[in-house]
C-alpha cells in the first residue's frame, strides 16, 4: 500500500492526470497551469477555470477570524487568473461544515467572500452546503476570461528568459499575510497589456517548489540566483523558498524586454517591488546551484 | 448561538445568499436553482455553473468501493445542468483526503470520475488536491451550455401546470443505486427539444423536500397526490417521499401538453416511467392532503 504522504503532492496529481480521458478540441489548457483555458465558439475570449480549496487545520486555523479565511478562499483563485492574465468573473462557493457549527462562522467566510468579491468584480452565482463529521472546508470554483494575445502560461518560457517576481516572500504564514494578500490583478492585467512575458504563475507552495514548477513546464531548468532573492523583512532565504502563500506574481521574460519593463513598473507600481531572481536555464543546465538552501516549499501532502 | 443543525439547509443557504454583493448583468439565473445561468458576450447559448460535493460518511460510506463513489461524484453535477435542459461541458475536481490515505482510493475515485466522463462526454481539465484532517471530500465543478429557448428553470411554474417524474422514487441509499445512477441527461435534452416543459429540477433531497422548492420557486404551491407516486418496487410511500438521492427528473408541464408527451415518451423511452403525481397550485391552496405522510425529505444540516 502506497499513501499520498509517500507519493508527494505533484506524483499525485500525475497520476490522477493520467487516468483522465482525452479532452475534447475546446480544451486550449487542462490541468498543469494556474487555470484550465478554454475555448468558447462565438467568443474572440479565452474562458479560465480554477478549482481551490482552503481547509480548518491546514490552511487556516479553528480559532481564526473567518471573514479572513473568506477573504483568502476567493482571493487565491482570484490570484490564479490574475496569473494567466485574465480578469475574473463568476465563482461558486462550496462550504462543508458540521452541523453543530454556529451559524456566526459561516456568516463570517461569507463576509470575508462577498468583500473579495466586490473588490474584484467577482459574481458570486452559486453554492453548495453540505455536512462534514470534521474540519470546515470551503471550496472555490471561478470562471475568467482573458484576450488570446494576452492569456500567458507557464508553458512559454525559453531558456535564458529572466525570471521576475513581485514584492517580498517568506513569513506569510507566520505574519498572518496568507490571510489578508492582495491579488496582483491589476499588475497582471497591466503586465500583459503592456509586454508580454513568456510565461508566469502565482507563488503559492513556495519559490523553492513553484520555481521549478514553472521551469519545467517550459522544458527548462530553474537558474535562481539565491542572493537575488527579494525576502520579506525578518525573513530569511529558507522562510522566502520554503514558506509558499506569498500569492505573488513569477513571470519569466525575454531578456531584451525587462530593463523596459522594470523601467515602466517603477513608474506604475512604485510601491510593489519587481526584483530578478534569476533565469530559465537549457534543460542540461539543471544542477542547482551548490549554495541553494535545501528548502523544498510546500507540499500539501507531507506537511502536516 | 444559533447551530445549522438549528437553522436547517434552507435558512442557512437563504442567509448566505443574502450576504452576497449584486450580480452583473451577464448572471440570468444565481442561487436557487439546480446550475446557475450565465450570458457569454458573443454566444447564443447559456452557460451553466455547477458545484457539489460528496463527503465520506455523509454521501458514502468509508468502505464503499471508490470507484463508484467518483462515478456518483460527477452524475450528481451531470444530473444538475441536464435538469437545467442542458450539456454538460468540463468539469474541475477537487479531492481533500488525510496524507495516509492509500494512493489505491483516490485511484478508484478517479477511475469512477474518468468512467462518468467519458459516459456523458465530460472533459476533465483541472483539479486540485489538498490535506484534510478529517473524512475525505471531492467537489465537482461542472460547466454546461443550453439553448436560451431550451433553458428550464424551476421558476418558470404556472398554477394548473401537471407535476411528471421520471422512474421510481425511494430507496436509493438502501438499494445502493445512489452510487450507479444514471443521470436522466438524454431524456431531459429529447424533452427540451421537442417539448418545453414549464419549469424542471432533479431530485436529490427527496420530493417531499424538493417538489415545494420546485413549487416556492414558481410561486405556486405543491399540490402532490401520494396515491400517484411511483415508489421503487420493496419501498412505500414513506421512502419515495423522504429519502432523498432518487436523482429523476421532476418537471412541472401545461395541462394540454401532457397528454403528448406521455405519448412521445413511451415510444422513446419505453423502459423508463413518466408519472403524474400531482400539479402544481394557486399560492393560497398551501395546505397539504391530509394523508400525505408527515416526512421531510433530506436536510444536510438535520440529518446524521
């Protein structure tokens, strides 16, 4: 008997992925990126659908304020099609709890729901309750839509693309960030109005494991520059690969267009750090670097 | 402090529903009806938004076989945009399990997941999967599309209209048939195409639950004659009435068309019943027959 705990998080996912049946011809992206991207006859747009989970124990805490885990439960999918470029639109909200749960709870993840969803433009168009004989989990299922010129994978990064990140990571857990982040929807939005980097992801198990995600989604190897590194302040390198949940913005971009970028970002986001961390390197390259922490970033089924 | 055991399902959902900011405009149909209904900018058709879980104990039992557990997990969502007079396009998993869990019964889940999907046309394109310290969970999000003159909301009732089920109603958990239903997404496209049936659901709390929000929705009240209801053959009418996870199609029709569709249907479907069961009500008619037995239907906060 193999468990999930022996497999890890991203064997899993691999072998789920390869029970599946083919898509059908609309499906432009299935699973492996920040969203599913479709195609919809009659529209010039991409469709984005993203399916989250946040869970009482793992991702946040018995005794937090649930207006907060609202909060964080649709600004995470919201983060995710920031990431592809897109702009969100519709959600349904699933809540499973037990049934001696006081109502207050659920009043407040819907508060914490709705507020995200008014600050982002988000429809809430449905949901589901149910009962669980254990720990309150609330899913997130959101629709977007992005242009085609616009819509970025992580699957288009090349070798010696740079590799940008916004603000500061570490310590999300630990300052209680996880909870209150930002989106980077508007900087995304701009990003891909403006230029066009070859791929990006939201950070959301870890530089030290999104990193390499996105690498060899493009058929690269990760080329970080640890000393690069933007960390939160009282943070470390570890805490800023290992940690996960900065929701931040990873693009890689052609080197000949980030001294532009870098340039018109200071004049736009002048309060939102862009920092280069490093590069996508050929595949042989993909020793990493002998100094690099041994950090690993999360994963969702061995760390408890 | 109040509990959801307290309030009940549809207060709790009443509640949460009204916490919620305005829709956009592109929202035909939020909350209250089996999908939501979305305008796609470009499209002739509808889209169609669902989301639904099944949790281990409450849903299943944890030594059922998994495998029919991921077939039930999708046909629940399939049977929900059928209802709505729709196709079933792609669906998001979710799957929270605990880290030692054996990789053998998420595989089982998947393969039931990838049977139903392949069976019903279902394309597979995203996921995720998380830790729960608890009972595992898997949440399907499915999208759908629908004719605008085919969509069939639950609101569309008139006092007068003739309540039709389809096959048995009653015994689903006991029989084990919740697990291989089949959900009724052939039947409901060929009555959206040749018929226009006033309004529609499917049943999965059980009618004497869902015939009155069939009936609320439309305004009217629920006038069901319980000498008229098709109970699976070993249950009564106790069981047909309160059990819940029967997953047929209730649909209310005008007097003068059904007639009709009782013809057309038992030469399509000659395997399958079509009853009258009643019809729906001006609102002031509320009160139930006297003999109607005194059973609920399926709460999710209610029962355990």
């Amino acid at each position: 008997m193999t468990t999930l705990r022996q497999l890890g998080e991203d064997r899993v996912v691999e072998r789920l992925v390869g029970l599946l049946p083919r898509f059908s011809e609309a499906v432009m992206q299935g699973p492996g990126d920040d969203c599913a991207v479709l195609k919809v006859a009659g529209t010039a747009k991409l469709q984005l659908l993203k399916t989250d989970a946040v869970v009482e124990g793992v991702h946040f805490l018995g005794t937090e304020d649930m207006e907060r885990v609202g909060w964080k439960a649709l600004c995470r999918a919201v983060s995710d099609i920031a990431a592809m470029g897109g702009r969100p639109e519709s959600a349904l909200i699933t809540v499973l709890a037990r049934a001696d749960t006081p109502w207050e709870r659920l009043e407040g993840l819907y508060r914490g729901i709705a507020r995200a969803a008014s600050r982002f433009g988000v429809s809430i168009v449905g949901g589901e309750t149910g009962q669980i004989h254990g720990p309150l989990a609330c899913n997130v299922c959101l629709t977007g839509w992005v242009d085609p010129e616009r819509v970025v994978l992580r699957s288009g990064g090349r070798p010696g693309d740079v590799l940008l990140v916004t603000g500061t990571l570490g310590g999300s857990l630990h300052t209680g960030r996880h909870l209150d982040f930002q989106p980077r929807l508007e900087e995304a939005a701009w990003l891909v109005e403006h230029f066009r980097p070859s791929a990006m992801m939201d950070l959301s198990d870890g530089l030290a494991k999104d990193g390499p995600r996105l690498a060899a989604a493009s058929g690269c190897a990760f080329g970080l520059e640890p000393e690069r590194v933007p960390c939160t302040a009282g943070y470390g390198l570890e805490q800023a690969l290992g940690d996960g949940e900065d929701f931040e913005l990873l693009m890689a971009v052609a080197p000949e267009e980030v001294a532009r970028i870098e340039l018109a970002w200071r004049e736009t986001f002048p309060e939102l750090l862009l920092s280069r961390i490093g590069a996508l390197l050929p595949k042989s390259d993909s020793l990493p670097p002998a100094d690099a922490p041994k950090t690993r970033g999360y994963d969702h089924f061995q760390e408890s």
